[in-house]
C-alpha cells in the first residue's frame, strides 16, 4: 500500500512539474516580428526585394536569398568588435557561403541601427519583462543601443560572428569534443546537464568548427514558444534540439530557442541560467558535481 502511494505521488509530482512549465501561446507566435502588422513582407519580400520594402541602395543582389527585403547592403565589408573587444565580426562583400551572411547579417540589417537603418524598428521591448527591469524601454538596435553608434555598443554584446567559436574541454567548457565535422559530441556531464534542460542552441558550423551566431541562440519566427520533444536527453543523432523534459509546448522569450521565461513571476526559477549554460558547462550544476532539475 505504502508504494502504491509514492507511487502514486511521483506520477502527480511529475504531471505537475510538467504543467508547470508547458504553456500554449496567447499572442501570434511570430510576435514582434510580425513588423507592426506587415508580418513576413516586412521581412521577406515578395516582389522587388528590399525595393518591395521602399529601400534603394545599389545592392542588385537583393531578395536572390530569401527574398530578404532589408538593407544588408550597408553591412559589407563592416567589421565590428564584439565580445568586451575580443572578437571580430566581420561581414563579407555579398551574399556568399560564409554563415555569418544568412544567420547574423541579415538579423542586424534589422537590428543594427547604426549603418543599417531602414528596418521599421523602435528599438523599444515588444514583450511583458519582470518588474525587476524597471523599464520596457530595453534596445534591441545592437549599434546603436544608446552607449554610442558603432563599435561602442557592439562591444557590450555577446561574442558572435565567424570566430566566435564553441569550445570544449578544460575547466570552463563543457567535457565535450568538437568532431571533423564541427559537430559537439557530448561528454559525461554535458549528457546529464541536456538531461536536466536540454542542448537547443544552435551552432553554426564554419571552418568546421561550430561558431556563434545570431541565430544560434534566436529563432527568428517563434517569439514566445519552444517545442521540446522528450529524448531521454541522449543526443543520439540529434546534435540540437535533444533534451531530458517531458515534451511539450514550453514558454520563451526574446525569441530564445529553449524554455526561458524570467516573467512568469517564479524567483527561484534557474531556466534562464539553464539557457547560458549550454554552452558556459564551467557555471553549470553538473559542473560542480550536482545533478539538479531544471526548475521551472
């Protein structure tokens, strides 16, 4: 009788662990990106490419990829220091194989705001944030955040571009390997950390090594849901995407890949610091030689 009832207890307590976290969006999953009504168009175009948007620049190569319909003209040849001035961003001059064009050029011909200006942005936050942020005026032009046009405000963003390279090893990185094909093989702690969130970002692959880019972290078309679908937190083919939570429909924001939700009013929620650690192992629980749930 006694384990009927853990039984009985543990499936309750699972089932509420598991409503706890999976939610069903109550706004358009495109979000802010649905561009103040224009939706897609604002930034695919349709017809003309970026023309089709009311922007002239000489770039004859506009809408060839994507339909993309936004100035990435201005970016080429740019380079930008990001990462506290340790890594270079650099744009190339066109469209080319190098992934730096399709997963981060084209996010900052939106969200650059220096150079790159004739994206319909306000560079105000579209999302419900803490009260803890006191203002819902955050930017979101990445050079132009108001610490100065330019390299003075890339400096204060996350490491991203062509060398902005995942590591492993040592006592910073994940205990995983990087194979000839730039894909992250997990280690021991690595699996048991995807086992308590999940490996969601995505990384993208350059010289074979995988690199950081924009939309490593950001999906750009869902704003405030992730799909999680249960794996056992293995990985086995499936370098991204994998993880140990029950599947379902999860809460996000700022266009995160994986379940991030600092508004949902919980103050001891860790899935925030759950998303930096997939790639930051040296901060994680695992790390330390605590297996910890993530707690949502």
């Amino acid at each position: 009788m006694k384990k009927a009832t853990l039984v009985i207890l543990v499936v309750l307590a699972f089932g509420m662990f598991a409503m706890a976290q999976i939610g069903t969006p109550t706004s358009d999953v495109l979000g802010a990106h649905l561009n103040y009504g224009r939706g897609c168009a604002g930034c695919h175009a349709p017809h003309s490419g970026e023309r089709g948007n009311g922007i002239v620049n000489g770039d004859t190569t506009s809408g060839q990829v994507a339909l993309w319909g936004q100035n990435i003209y201005a970016l080429y040849n740019q380079s930008f220091t990001t990462g506290g001035g340790s890594y270079i961003l650099t744009i190339p001059s066109g469209w080319t194989s190098d992934p730096v064009v399709i997963d981060t050029a084209t996010c900052l011909s939106c969200h650059d705001g220096n150079l790159a200006k004739g994206a319909m942005m306000k560079n105000i936050l579209y999302e419900t944030v803490p009260n803890t942020y006191q203002s819902q005026t955050i930017p979101t032009l990445i050079g132009n955040s108001g610490n100065g046009a330019g390299n003075p405000s890339y400096l204060a963003d996350h490491p991203v571009g062509d060398n902005a390279t995942v590591g492993c090893g040592g006592s910073y990185n994940w205990d995983c390997t990087i194979a000839s094909n730039g894909q992250i093989i997990p280690g021991p702690l690595m699996l048991a950390f995807i086992q308590d969130y999940g490996f969601f970002v995505s990384p993208v692959t350059y010289n074979n090594l995988p690199t950081v880019q924009c939309t490593t972290c950001h999906n750009q078309h869902l704003m405030n849901t992730v799909k999680v679908t249960y794996d056992g937190g293995t990985c086995t083919g499936k370098p991204t995407g994998c993880s140990g939570l029950p599947s379902g429909n999860y809460i996000t924001m700022f266009f995160i890949r994986a379940p991030y939700n600092p508004a949902d009013g919980n103050t001891l929620t860790n899935q925030t610091a759950q998303f930096c650690r997939q790639c930051h192992g040296g901060e994680s629980n695992e790390f330390q030689g605590a297996n910890l749930p993530t707690v949502f």
